[in-house]
C-alpha cells in the first residue's frame, strides 16, 4: 500500500459533505461536517448548542466562529436551497478540536482529500490558451508558429473587443479586417486566400507562416494604440486610424524585405506549415551505392 493510501480515505470512504468552491478553496457544510464527527442523531442542534456555549463560556472561539463561518445556500434534505454555516478546511480544523470524539483524524483525513482532489483538478483544466495551444499542437503546427499564432489571437482579440467598445457593428468588423490586411500585406483577405490556394472560407490567420502573423501582430497593436491614443469613437474613425496602421505596418515590410530580398507574402499554406507524425513521413527512397547498382 502507497503512502498516499494509507494517508487519505478511499472514494467509498468519503463522507458525504455539502460543499461549495468559493475563492479557491473549499466551504464545507459545517453542520455535515460535525454529523461525521460526533455521530450526532440532531447535528443540526448540537452546533447551535455549540454556537450558544461558547458565546457563554469561550469568547475567544465564539468570535472566532462569527468572523470563520459564512452562509452559503446548499440543498437541504427537502431539496431546496436553504442558507447554510460553511467553513474553510482550517476553520473547520479549529471547530473540531473544541469537540471530544473518537472521529476526529478520519475526518481531518477526509478534509485533506478532498482539498487535494479539487487542486487536482484544477491543475488539469486548461485555460482557454492553454487548450488552443493544445489544439493547434494536435493538428500538427510546430511549436514556434503556435506561439506567433496565439499572440496573434490575443492582438486580434483585443482590438475586436476595442471596436466594440468604440462603436463598431457587426458589419463593420470586416471591412476595417480588410482595410488592415490590404495595407499591411497588400492584399484583401479573399484575395489573399486565394494566392495561397484556400478557398473562401479558410481562415487566412491559420494559413500563415510565423513572419506574415508577426505582422498581423504589428498591425492589429498598431491599430489599437491609435484608436487608444486618439480616444476614436464610431467607423468613420476606426476606419481612418486601421488604414493608417495598415500603411505603416506595410511600409515597415516592404523595408524589411527590400533588406533581405526576400518576399514575407507567402503563398505557403497549413499544409505546407505542418509537421507531420513520424509514422505518416514517408522515407526517400534511397539510391545504392555505386558499387551495388544494377541493371535489374
């Protein structure tokens, strides 16, 4: 037997405890909690007489039960929702050493679980970047163009949600897309697709190499600081300050690849951006050396 199964319960094991995650952590049901613990047939009475006494006779833990406890609504045995005393895992700790029984590592066990059982669980949930990085990596896209393609989407989202905020329609989103893109890469999107061999309704961003999504990055951030930065309010102005990121960003390009003599328009598409799996690479075949060639 593991250490980890001698030190917390089995699933069969678990007490069952009205709970609710708030702030990252759990709320237990106070009143199941002391059921379990004191095998109470009225748990429900003996934490208000518990409440009672120590405003009686222990001030200390009496202020320390006002300032711990909080009412959350949790199903009742009735099925409703009714208002209930909960308490964190240390509170909880504290309101159970005040108590005599027999229980109490079992269900110090039991807190712990679960405390671990629910950070478990969020370590493996993905945060929405997190499960497109996944999904991009599962289709094929190497690693580097992955991260260029999520700053991308993080610029693209961020200046949709501007033009929001300023006063663009839906039917404005993509003309000023357009006005963008024609500007920093001298091509309208279906215009652009179509040099690349995609159809209408590909989507342009996943067809690009690492280098043409940095310039989308450069446009959509230069936009957005000249939206920021003039206050621009309604299409007409949008307009004017997405033409005029796409014509310095396209500027800057065009320098770029004066410099290099080398074109950052690509007709390269995700086919060509791919990595394929190991299993599906087909092996060149392979001359023999000059000595073993033969006529048959």
């Amino acid at each position: 037997m593991s250490d980890e199964q001698e030190l917390f319960p089995t699933q069969q094991e678990l007490p069952e405890w009205r709970r609710i995650w708030f702030e990252n952590e759990w709320w237990f049901s106070v009143v199941d909690v002391i059921r379990s613990y004191t095998e109470s047939s009225d748990p429900g009475r003996y934490w208000r007489n518990l409440k009672l006494q120590a405003k009686k006779s222990d001030q200390p833990f009496y202020l320390f039960i006002q300032e711990h406890i909080r009412m959350f609504p949790l199903k009742a045995d009735d099925g409703r929702m009714r208002d209930t005393d909960t308490a964190t895992e240390e509170s909880l700790l504290r309101i159970i050493q005040s108590i005599p029984s027999k229980n109490a590592e079992v269900v110090k066990r039991a807190l712990a679980y679960l405390g671990k059982q629910k950070i478990e669980e969020l370590r493996q949930e993905l945060s929405p970047v997190d499960q497109k990085r996944a999904e991009y990596r599962k289709q094929g896209y190497p690693d580097d163009w992955i991260e260029t393609r999520i700053a991308e989407l993080l610029a693209r989202n961020e200046l949709t949600d501007t033009w929001k905020e300023r006063g663009a329609k839906d039917e404005h989103y993509p003309v000023l897309t357009n006005v963008l893109t024609e500007g920093t890469f001298g091509f309208m999107v279906r215009s652009y697709l179509s040099y690349k061999s995609l159809p209408a309704k590909a989507n342009l961003q996943d067809n690009m190499t690492p280098e043409e999504l940095a310039f989308s990055v450069i446009g959509k951030t230069t936009a957005q600081r000249l939206h920021t930065t003039r206050e621009s309010q309604g299409f007409a102005e949008l307009h004017r300050d997405v033409t005029e990121a796409g014509r310095v960003t396209g500027e800057a390009r065009k320098l770029i690849e004066q410099t290099t003599g080398q074109s950052i328009v690509s007709p390269k598409n995700a086919k060509d951006l791919k990595q394929l799996p190991e299993k599906k690479r087909k092996k060149q075949k392979q001359l023999p050396p000059l000595s073993q060639q033969t006529l048959l």
